[in-house]
C-alpha cells in the first residue's frame, strides 16, 4: 500500500497546461485533466490510493512497499523526469514527461531496461472528481479508456493489461535496451477517441521545446543551476493558451501538517504573476512577460475599479471555495479545499504590484501597449479615493481589516512608478496632484506605522507586531537601504521573526487562538520572505550574511531543485502548496542580486 511521501518527494512534469506530481516509489499522485484548475484524476496525493494514483516501477515483493528509486533527476535543462532502480535482478529507468501540447494533454511515461531483466508492475485507478468517481473502464479497438460524464482518459500501451480490485495492471519484464512506453491521454468523453500517441518522438520534441526554451536565459552567474530550474518551474506553473500563471498546482497542502491552513493555489494572484513576470524579464523572457500583460488586460477588462486579487488561469472572476469532505487530506491536514473565498478582498498591495510590473516591462523595451497605460492611470484614481482604507493585506487574513504597512506602501509604489510614467513623457496625467499624493501616503506610513520606541516599523498602524513582508520597504525604493528606520526594521524581524535555523516567519500566528490572520494554528518559516531578508542583508552591506542565508536556503530545495511555499524548521521538511512559484521568483531574484555584488562563494 502506497501512502503520499513527504511534499519533498515529489518531482514536477507538466506541459505548461496542467502538472502531475510523481514521488520517489514512481507513483503519479496528482493529476488534474485538462487544466491545472480542473478535477483531479489522481488524487492520492490527498487522500489514500482509492482516490486515484498511477504507480510504475519494479514489481514489489508481496506484501512488501514498493522501493524508491535509488537515483532521479531531471535530463539537463528540461521537464523530463529520469528516475532510477538497482534491484537485485538489475536496473532499471523509467522516464516520466508531458509533451507540450498540440491535441489531447498527455501524460508518457517510458521505461528502459539497463542491466539484466527487472519485473515491473504498472498499476493504475483512475478516480475523476477528486477520487470521487469510479469510471466506467472498458476496451475500445484494443485500447483502454475510462469514462466519467464529460470526462475520458485513454490509456495505450504494448503491454498487456489486465483488471483487478478496479485497477488496472500491466506485469512485465525488461531486459537491457529494451523500452515500453504507456501513455495517458484526456479527452471529452463526446469527441472521437485522441489520436494513437508516438512516444519517442514525442520525448523528442519534448527535449527539444525545453533546450530551446532554455537557451534565451540570460543569466550566467554561480547559481546558474538553481537558477535555470526556478525558470522551468515558473514556465511550468505558465498556462500557455492565456499567459495566466498559477500560484502552485495543487490545493490543499498544508502549512502546519494536521492543521486547517490548507489553500488552493491553482489559480492566478496578481501579485504572485506580477513578481514572477519581473523575474521572467529580469532574466530575458519577454514573451512570457507579453502573454502575461495581454492576459491581465482580459482579465481586468474595463473594470478595474472592481479588481481581483485573482482571477482563474482564463481570468475567470467566480472562484467559490468548497470542502471536499470525502478526502482525509495531506497526512490528515482538513479540510481539503477548492475554490478560494479570498478572490474577492480587498487587498491594496496588488495596485503596486501590477503597476511596478507593468512599469518593469515598460522599462524593459515591451512594446508599448495604450490599454496598459490606461489600466496604470485607472488603478491610480482607484487608489487616489481608497488608498487610505483598512484592508486584508498581502497575506489574505480573514480576520478583521487594518491598515496594513505594507499595502499602504505598495500604493505608494503605484503612485510612483505612474508618476515617472507621466514624467517620461509616455502618458497623461494630473501630475502635481499625483505627487502630492505620493507624498501624503509617505508621509501617513512614516508617522503611523512606525514604532519609534523600538525603531521598526510594524505590520499594521498602531500595532506592535512585525511582518516580513516590511523587508521589503528599501527593495521598492519607499526608503534607502542605509535609512536607520529600514535597518532597524530588518534587524526587529531578524529577533522576533526568525526560527532556530534563522528562517523568517511571516508574522507571529497564535496557536490555539485566533490570531492576527484570523486562523487556528501555526505555520512554517515562509522560504519567500527568508529570501528577501538575503536580499535586505545585502542591500545594507551584510553581503557575507546574506550570502550565507541564501545558500542555506538554497540547500533546502529537494534533490530536484523544488520548493514548497515554507520550511517546518521542527520537523525539517517541506511544507504548503508545491511547487511554489512565490518561492522560486525570490529565489532567482536575490541570486540576481548578490551575482551583481560578487557575494558568492567561491
């Protein structure tokens, strides 16, 4: 009996429209078909094996686990995933992709026979609607399909199969240079059957997208590696037909195991596209940054004044939230969710956000699109009646509103950045009028959200805890690193915000109470925030220190190069949703930095 290993156990293959999550043991325990958003086939991952997965490896002994691969990784620069069994009859590599798409999304999964004849097992249970639904399997000309409502996947392989308790298995034995292929194709259960799929080339084309794909990066710095892999993620985390881009392909990972802390992160935050769009240009993906501009014009369309927090990866606007409740969720972690109730918040940060991204890509020779500077100037005079309103800030509480630092900041950042658009020449604007408001909102953070007795600022006005996200008051220019209420600031959460390994919190959680966030329970070490004290530390000239951090946040990252959205310093594991674009973007940012100001080692 197979159970869902560790969140760090996981590898990442996706074809840039939905992902599956494959653990060391070779099993499939999270797919969802045809979108990243859609139900899942293989939900085991939050569950048990009833609710769906798709295990290939060696045959395990009877009544035995089945092993982990002793060796896996990704070939080269690309999505391709290789893992590797030594058994005692010989070795074995299974080889797991989902090619780009031109037609039904497949998942192919290639074994290769290395030395001597292994016995290996395919097992597969298909579960749609979250491992609700038992489809109906049958044969159709000599292929497998399973059929559910709208939904059928086709299953092809040479290997025989056969049924067994619901599932279907394939047993068979390779022998060196020997390879067998099984692939998994989506289709609406109305439309004629997917086309018979090629999975060598196939796995050619698939080799090919990524080594081109990865030839435009235009970093070269020592963590080139880390680098490049945080780039594929993000590519992966891309849906192409829109250019929207997810949070993380999975919901319900916890942030505390066992705790109610669990989100679903399958859709499209302003905030964490708009960061991962300054990421993909910093390092030379304008064409993402394109796609991701065009989607966010349909999204946002003529409304502006009634934005999202997030949207769906098509800019869907309904994202109601509900509770699986026939799942037991990640190591018991309920309750499961889909959905997220938080889309319609009011979170004042995102203006500064999308408008410093916008900006970026402006900077950065995007060609010049006039609904995109129409949408900054109506994002402003949005925040020119409602910038000095209580919010539920960047970490989406659902406790009561407040003045949250950070969000009145990030309204400053989007007077900002609109204000040298103005002066630049590029558009109209009231000018004075907008510098004066610059200036008020400056002016109202300095004299409200600073503690003066313990030179800090803090989360919110009038308030004495901290937060991390005010690390980054000098990263958007609100004050110069050297400002002493910017290095007191970081020296307060370093004290107060940081774990034994020296990771950050992203503010103080209560326990069994309530606390500011309006939840139950603790969480992690927030691995996003962790970076950007690296890049504080190297802003004020700690460089050796911030240098020291990243590469201890670095070595967190499993043997693949992913990570989740925290760090359980008690347990010494990943934890939350995964993989995390919000933890990688950071990642290549503070590498950008400290690249620039030669803090490496050697």
């Amino acid at each position: 009996m197979h159970v869902a290993g560790r969140i760090e156990d996981y590898a990442l293959i996706g074809d840039m429209q939905t992902a599956a999550l494959v653990c060391r043991d070779g099993t499939a325990d999270w797919l969802c078909l045809p979108r990243f958003d859609s139900q899942a086939v293989f939900a085991g991952l939050l569950g048990t094996e009833e609710h769906g997965f798709w295990r290939l490896g060696p045959a395990p002994a009877p009544g035995a686990e089945p092993p982990a691969a002793d060796r896996r990784r990704y070939r080269g620069d690309s999505l391709i995933l290789e893992s590797e069994w030594d058994t005692p009859r010989g070795t074995v590599r299974v080889t797991d992709f989902m090619p780009p798409r031109d037609g039904a999304p497949q998942l192919i999964r290639i074994v290769e026979g290395v030395s001597g004849r292994v016995p290996m097992r395919s097992a597969l249970r298909m579960r749609f609607s979250y491992g609700r639904i038992v489809p109906w399997v049958h044969k159709v000309d000599g292929r497998t399909v399973a059929v559910a409502g709208p939904d059928s996947v086709w299953f092809d392989s040479p290997a025989d199969t056969y049924g067994k308790d619901l599932t279907t298995y394939a047993d068979f034995t390779v022998s060196p240079g020997e390879r067998i292929a099984f692939t998994l194709s989506w289709q609406p259960s109305h439309h004629r059957p997917p086309a018979l799929p090629e999975p060598e080339a196939s796995l050619e084309a698939t080799e090919d997208f990524w080594r081109d794909w990865v030839e435009h990066c235009t970093y070269h710095g020592p963590y080139r590696e880390a680098v490049v892999r945080s780039l594929i993620t993000l590519k992966a985390l891309t849906y192409a037909p829109t250019g929207g881009i997810v949070a993380a392909p999975t919901t319900s990972l916890p942030e505390e195991i066992g705790g109610v802390r669990n989100w679903d992160y399958r859709y499209t935050w302003l905030r964490d596209a708009a960061i991962t769009l300054s990421s993909l240009l910093r390092t030379g993906y304008r064409e993402e940054a394109r796609a991701w501009r065009e989607w966010l014009l349909r999204a946002v369309a003529g409304d502006p004044e009634n934005l999202q927090i997030m949207y769906g990866i098509a800019g869907e606007r309904e994202l109601g939230e509900a509770e699986l409740d026939w799942l037991p969720g990640y190591e018991n972690s309920t309750p499961v969710r889909v959905g997220n109730g938080a889309a319609h918040q009011l979170q004042l940060d995102v203006y500064g956000e999308v408008t410093e991204a916008l900006h970026l890509a402006h900077m950065t020779g995007l060609a010049r699109n006039d609904y995109a500077s129409l949408l900054q100037l109506k994002l402003i005079e949005y925040l020119e009646k409602h910038w000095m309103e209580p919010d539920e800030g960047i970490w989406e509480v659902r406790g009561p509103r407040r003045h949250f630092v950070h969000s009145k900041v990030m309204a400053w950042v989007a007077v900002d950045r609109t204000i040298k658009l103005i002066e630049a020449g590029d558009v109209d604007g009231p000018l004075e009028r907008w510098r004066q408001m610059r200036d008020d909102i400056h002016r109202d953070v300095c004299e409200k959200g600073y503690d003066r007795e313990r030179n800090t600022f803090t989360q919110s006005y009038g308030s004495k805890e901290l937060d991390a996200s005010l690390l980054l008051i000098p990263q958007m220019g609100f004050l110069p690193p050297d400002d002493k209420r910017v290095i007191g600031t970081i020296e307060a959460i370093q004290r107060e915000l940081s774990t034994e390994d020296g990771f950050v919190l992203r503010y103080p959680t209560a326990g069994e109470d309530a606390g500011v966030d309006g939840l139950e329970g603790d969480e992690g070490a927030f691995l996003a925030c962790s970076f950007w004290l690296a890049d504080d530390l190297a802003m004020i000239g700690r460089v050796d220190e911030a240098r020291k951090l990243f590469e201890r946040l670095l070595a967190l990252r499993n043997d693949l190069g992913l990570l989740a959205e925290e760090w359980d310093s008690k347990n010494g594991r990943q934890v939350g949703n995964f993989p995390q674009a919000f933890s990688h973007v950071p990642l290549i940012d503070t590498a950008l930095r400290l690249t620039a100001s030669g803090a490496y080692g050697g």
